[in-house]
C-alpha cells in the first residue's frame, strides 16, 4: 500500500502560505519553491542505506556512516517541477536528473506527453519524481509509468500541493510508491485546478502569466 505524508513543519507551512499568496512575485517564488524542496528533501531521503566508514577526526580515528548502496534519480515533471530540482540537488549534489515533459490538455486535463529522458542506469537508483501539483493525478500517474517502464522499483513522489482526488487516483494506480506532499488541500474546481491552491504552478514559477 502506498505511504502518503503530509508534512505539518511550521517552517514549510509557513513557506508554502507564502507561494498560494497571489501577490507573491515569481522571484520569490521561486526561491520558496527551492526552499521547501530542500527541507522535503530530508524526510523523502529517511530510508536511504548508509554504510560504515572509518576515519580519522584530528582527534582519533573512528568509525562514521556515510551514504552508500543506492544512488537517486531525481525527475522533475516539466515544466513546473524544475522548481524543486535546485533545492532537491543542494541536498543530494550527486543524485542524477532526468526528466519527464508531460502538460495538461485545457480540455480533457490528459497528459499529453513531449518529452522524456532519464538516466540509463534508472532501474539501479531511487527515483524521486518532483512536481509542486497532484491535481487529478493523471501527469503523475504518466510519469510513474515512464519511470516504471524503464525498470525503476523504488519510486517516491514529492508534492507541495495536492487534492484528493488526485491522491486517490495515484494510489489506486500504483500502490507501490510513496508520497510526500506539503500540504493536502480541499478539492478541484470544474477546470481541475486545486481549491484553494496556488493557481498555475508552471506560470507561477516561469512568470508566464
Ligand atoms: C501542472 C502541474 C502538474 C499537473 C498536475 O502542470 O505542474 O504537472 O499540472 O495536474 P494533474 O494532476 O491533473 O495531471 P501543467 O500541465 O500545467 O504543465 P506546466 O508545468 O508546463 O505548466
Ligand atoms: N496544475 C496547476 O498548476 N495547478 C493546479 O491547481 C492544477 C494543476
């Protein structure tokens, strides 16, 4: 069964209350959406292997765990999803990027799909796929698919917001991922945007509209 977190830190609470403001600036924005991913980043990599290690403080030698047996992919869903990938890769420099393209039709809100490139050796690494919205969960969904085609076993999904709706579909679809999301909000308008959301993350972070 799929493990869903809603995180409830009071840091990314707050930060998070600050980008549904739609007074707040794309720059800004932006630096929040790198913000959150970085203090996301630490819980989404709890389970990460370490192994021992020895060292030598300038004290003594001694015996440290360090990361080691499975490296991280992380896939942004484009386009909005590019703004977590800095913070993500502040907190794991080594982890490679690859990435999903996939948009909404305005009509049917289906995935439409344009572009896909992942690291070869995805099927060896934990996949962590980002995207600030899970609203019908229909892109995420696709980018699972992708991820899961090309061999990848161990795949969490990391949200700012999401909706019910979308949280059902995404475990009904794939009970093996886990899920971390900001913040749960409290449903979909009739053009599937998320009540009371953020309006369009993608435009938001690129000031496109
Ligand atoms: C947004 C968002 C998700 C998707 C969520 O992207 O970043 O990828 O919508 O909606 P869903 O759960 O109903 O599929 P959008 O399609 O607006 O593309 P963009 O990132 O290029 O703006
Ligand atoms: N995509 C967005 O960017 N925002 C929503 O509320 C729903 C889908």
């Amino acid at each position: 069964m799929a493990k869903v977190m809603v995180f409830d830190h009071p840091l990314i609470q707050h930060k998070v209350a600050m980008m549904r403001d739609k007074n707040t600036p794309s720059k800004e924005f932006r630096d929040l959406a790198r913000e959150v991913a970085m203090l996301m980043a630490f819980e989404v990599t709890r389970d990460l292997p370490t192994q021992e290690v020895d060292i030598e403080t300038p004290i003594c030698p001694t015996k440290v765990r360090m990361l080691g047996g499975l490296d991280v992919a992380i896939v942004p869903i484009l386009r909005a999803g590019l703004g977590f990938v800095d913070g993500m890769l502040e907190i794991i420099p080594n982890a490679k990027v690859g990435h999903v393209g996939l948009y909404r039709d305005p009509e049917t809100h289906e995935p439409v799909e344009y572009y896909c490139k992942l690291p070869e050796d995805i099927d060896k690494r934990k996949v962590i796929i980002v995207d600030p919205m899970l609203a019908t969960g229909g892109s995420a969904i696709a980018a699972v698919d992708f991820v899961k085609k090309r061999g990848a076993k161990d795949i969490s999904l990391m949200f700012l917001i999401a909706a019910p709706e979308g949280i059902k579909a995404l475990t009904e679809a794939h009970p093996d991922v886990d899920i971390y999301i900001a913040a749960k909000d409290d449903h979909l308008n009739e053009n599937a945007y998320i009540v009371p959301g953020l309006g369009d993350a993608g435009d938001r972070i690129f000031g496109t509209k």
